[in-house]
C-alpha cells in the first residue's frame, strides 16, 4: 500500500469542478456522495467529447460514426468487465441504474425459477430497492421474503443467517455496504453459505463500488449490482455483472430492438450473451463516461482511496463523539466511511436545514432503509458520507455546522 | 449565524416544537386524519370535535415530526379551535400562499401575528411541506378524508 502522505486530497479535489463553488457564502462540504457523487472533469470531457465528435448510435450501422461509438460503448464495457474481473465481457449488462438491474434479476430469473414456499433471504440493511422487487415477485410466485436480522452495532447476523438457509432458500439478496449505517456485510461468507445451501447470490454493490476493489469471481458471487453516478460517473446508466451459465438460461427482461436473433410475427429468438438484457438503444455516452470514472479512480487507487477514507472515518466519528446528545446510529467493526447520527430532541430534517446554510452538503431521512429505521427506532438520521475527494476541513465543517444546531436548538 | 435561519427558528417556534400545544387524542373527537409525508417519514393525526354549523369545538393532534411540522400543528390546533370550518379552511388557504412566497400581504385577522412566525419557511422551499402536514390533514378531517399524503 502507497504510504497515506503520498494521497494528495488537495490534488484530487481540483479534478472536481463542483469545488470551486460556494454554497451559501460558505465552501461547499459536500458529504452527501452516498445519494449521488460529484463528477471529475475527465468524466464531463469524455462524454462531450463523445456528443461532440463521434456520437452515433451503437449496433446499428456500418458507417464510420456507429463504428466509433459502438467500439467507445462495448470498450466502456471492457473496462467495466476488467474491473470486476468478470470471466467474460458477456457477463456484463449495462442498465439505467442499481434499481433496474435488481429489477432485471427479480423479474427474470425471480420469476423463472421461484415456486410457491421458496425462500427470498434479504436483510434489515437493505435498501429499499433490494427489498421491494423481491416483494413484488414473491407476490407474483408465491414465494416468500424473509430478513437476515442484524445486531444493535448494525452488524449482519452470521449465525442467524446460517439457521435461515435451508433447502426452501433460492435466492439470497445482500447488500455489500448500508448505504444508511455503512456496515461492510461478510458477502463472501454470505455468498459460500449460501451456495452450499443451493442458492443463487445478488450483491447490492452500490455503496461498495465507490469505495473497494470488488472481484466477483473471487467473491464468487452469481449477480452484482452497482450505479453509476455514485461511483463518480453520470446517471442513468447502472450495471448487471451475472454469471454466463445464469444469464444464459434467463428470460429477457425487457423486450425490444437488439436484444433479438430474428423476429417474425410467429415467433422471434433473442441474442445470446449481454445483448438479450440491452433492449433498446442503450445509455450509449452515460456507459462511455461510466468508462472514464472507473479509469479514473483505478488510476488513484483502492488501497489508497480506502486508507484515506478509513482515516476520514476515524477522524469523523472521533470529533463527532466530542458532540454531547450526538447518537452515532450504526457502530460495525467493519464499516465504510458513512456515518449516521441523530440528535437529542432534534429532527434531522431540521438538522440538515442548518447545516446547509454552513455549506455542508449531508443527506436526512430514512435513507430509504425504514425496516433499518424501525431496527433501531428512529424515524430517520443525519447522513454523512464520504468520498474520495473529501478532506479533514470537511470534517470540520459539519462538527461546526452541528455545534451551530445546538445553539439554534439551545 | 445567518439571519433567515434564526428567522424559520425563533423562540416561539423551538417552545411550540418542544412543548407542542394539544398534543393529545380527545375522546369526543368526531372528525380526524392521518397525514404522512414520504419524504420524511414524518406522521400526524389531526383530531377535531365539529359541533353544529361547522363549529369547531376542538382540535388536537399527535404525531412525530421535525420542529417547524410540530410547531405548526401546535399553532394550527390553537388557531382553529372556536372557528367554523370555513374560517378554518380561509386561514389555511392564506397561510398555504404565505409559506410558499405567493402571498406579501397576509392577513389572518387575530392570527396575522401568529402565522407570520411560521412566514421563515418561504427561504427554504424544501420545508413547505413539513409547515402544511397538519393543515393538510385538518382539511381532510373535515372532508372524512382519513389519510393524506404531501406527496
């Protein structure tokens, strides 16, 4: 690992144009990258320069613009695919976002293969997004939705889940970060236990993508999901790692042009591989940017981003704890660099309205986690999240900006 | 620290959020609603006791919710109890105009002063709904609407 005095947070933060901006009068402290991140420069030029110079559709042509943007689209994929470390580029779908690839999977593999009594395991961390699809198919199926429960620090209950796995179990549906708390799950415990159990894996990778390397063949995982405007790219464009042999024998999702073989009006087959799951024409330049962000932040490093983060983290949770009636919701041994924290007889709505006015950028609410939520009896939390581009002033910024809500709050 | 903050927070405000007035579930209510914002999660019910003529004889509320939605609902209930209902429904037709910036020359009669309190809230548009939770809800009290959502 690149000793911590060569990460030059300073350097990185110029990469994000945002920062040049004030907020309110205030520099902007922006800890609020878990809903979304900022966007490097490399990421805005790249798709410009795509509308710019070579924008066609993909797939289509034969004329030199389609070629050029079809290979700029399928290389976007290649670095998505070298990233994850995926067997094969045919492993890799590009969607709208983590939501829809979830969707994708619930809705045809899900629909596929579960039968009325078969187990949908989840957890009390999840997401919204992981928790609602499943619901709807088992609805649609007749199986049944069941939460691995999690501890009072907000850790995922091994051995719980270990008493859960049974033969009924068919599909286990984890996130690999909170995006709430910002517990770091086992996945690869996970992910065994439940192969032995004759289950089929979904890891929500959308909070870890930002964040660490992610291998799926070393986790072993079947699918991985993750977004990517959270991992510094644009919106609207997400990402479906699945396992060949699992794609393969899936139903297309979504129906329309280039995901056929041949269509006649009795009957039509569809693409192999990737193409099945891209109906339509795709987020061409957002999966193109989407290339440029994972370039960019292979280019700092994970090793150095995590230990920088770690220190953040550290140094965050240390000034926070100084606060008094500060609640850090969320204390994991393991956790990435997302703190939630409520207040004594303060409302986080009303927390993040003051803190705003301080140029501090953090999210309120539930997160959409409300089974968390309820987990830990609170209606919502304060959120800070942090990124690679954030530094100790930023820290400092939200400890002030929380201080200046206990004097507004007396 | 900046000056439309200590606006949307005065005194008057944090007292009715810390101790907010008819918080309470009276046994004779014969009208309430349930309102929820999404968003938040925040929760109120709003109970009224509606006698002859649209009198409103008593209103109350519970429920969870930031500081300017629990001063709001406490200010409400304070306000329209010994209104009719078409009083009640006139204030909140202005206060709604007041708290989105649509109205500058706001008058409530008696409550004018009152109301204007809560007027911090037009500078931040993504607290207007915690401000009208509760009048939403107290207006669909009346119409036997049981549930409301702001969104």
């Amino acid at each position: 690992m690149n000793d911590m005095t060569t990460y030059d947070v300073e350097k990185i933060r110029r990469d994000f144009p945002i920062f040049s901006r004030e907020v309110h009068g205030k520099p902007l402290a922006f800890m609020d990258s878990g809903a979304s991140a900022q966007k490097p420069q490399v990421v805005i030029d790249t798709m410009e320069k795509a509308y710019l110079e070579t924008y066609a559709n993909v797939h289509r042509g034969v004329h030199y613009l389609s070629q050029v943007s079809t290979e700029l689209y399928e290389g976007a994929r290649e670095i998505v695919s070298a990233h994850l470390n995926a067997a094969s580029i045919e492993e890799v779908i590009f969607t709208k976002n983590a939501t829809e690839s979830i969707n994708l999977v619930a809705y045809s593999y899900g629909w596929a293969n579960l039968k009325p009594g078969d187990e949908i395991l989840l957890s009390t961390l999840e997401h919204h997004s992981n928790i609602v699809p499943w619901q709807l198919i088992a609805e649609k199926t007749g199986a049944v939705v069941k939460a691995v429960p999690i501890d009072e620090h907000g850790e995922f209950m091994l051995d719980a889940y270990y008493g859960m796995l049974g033969p009924k179990t068919k599909i286990v549906a984890v996130t690999h970060i909170s995006n709430a708390i910002g517990t770091i799950t086992p996945v690869r415990e996970i992910i065994d236990a439940a192969h032995d159990a004759g289950a089929v894996v979904l890891i929500d990778g959308s909070q870890a993508a930002p964040h660490m390397k992610i291998d799926v063949q070393s986790l072993g995982a079947d699918f991985y999901v993750f977004t990517g405007h959270k991992v510094f790219g644009p919106t609207g464009i997400g990402v479906l790692y699945g396992k060949a042999e699992l794609l393969d024998k899936m139903p297309p999702f979504l129906a329309g042009g280039d995901m056929i073989e041949r269509v006649t009006f009795e009957k039509t087959t569809f693409a192999k591989g990737h193409a099945k799951f891209e109906a339509g024409t795709p987020p061409i330049v957002q999966a193109i940017g989407l290339g440029a962000a994972i370039d960019y932040v292979n280019n700092i490093g994970f090793d150095r981003i995590g230990a920088h983060e770690q220190m953040l983290l550290a140094y965050a949770t240390e000034q926070l704890k100084q606060i008094n009636s500060l609640r850090i919701i969320g204390q994991a041994k393991h956790k990435a660099a997302i703190i939630s924290f409520t207040l004594d007889g303060v409302h986080p709505h009303d927390i993040g309205t003051i803190v705003d006015r301080g140029g501090v950028a953090i999210r309120v609410g539930h997160h959409c986690a409300q089974p968390l939520m309820d987990h830990f009896d609170v209606a919502a939390t304060a959120r800070a999240s942090f990124a690679l581009y954030n530094n100790r002033a930023d820290v400092d910024a939200l400890v002030a900006a929380v201080r200046s809500v206990q004097e507004i709050f007396g | 620290m900046m000056d439309d903050l200590r606006e949307l927070y005065q005194e008057v405000i944090l007292d009715h959020s810390k101790r907010p007035r008819n918080f309470r579930h009276p046994a004779d209510a014969n009208h309430e609603a349930h309102g929820y914002n999404p968003l938040c999660g925040d929760t109120v019910n709003v109970y009224l006791k509606m006698g002859h003529n649209g009198l409103i004889e008593d209103a109350a509320f519970e429920g969870k919710g930031c500081a300017i939605s629990l001063a709001s609902a406490s200010m409400m209930t304070e306000i329209i109890k010994g209104k009719t209902e078409s009083e009640a429904r006139e204030i909140f037709d202005g206060f709604q105009k007041l708290v989105k910036g649509e109205e500058n020359e706001f008058d409530a009669g008696e409550d004018t002063e009152r109301l204007m309190m809560l007027a911090g809230v037009k500078e931040f548009p993504m607290r207007v709904k915690c401000a009208t939770l509760a009048w939403h809800a107290m207006s669909s009290a009346m119409d036997d609407k049981p549930e409301i959502s702001t969104e």
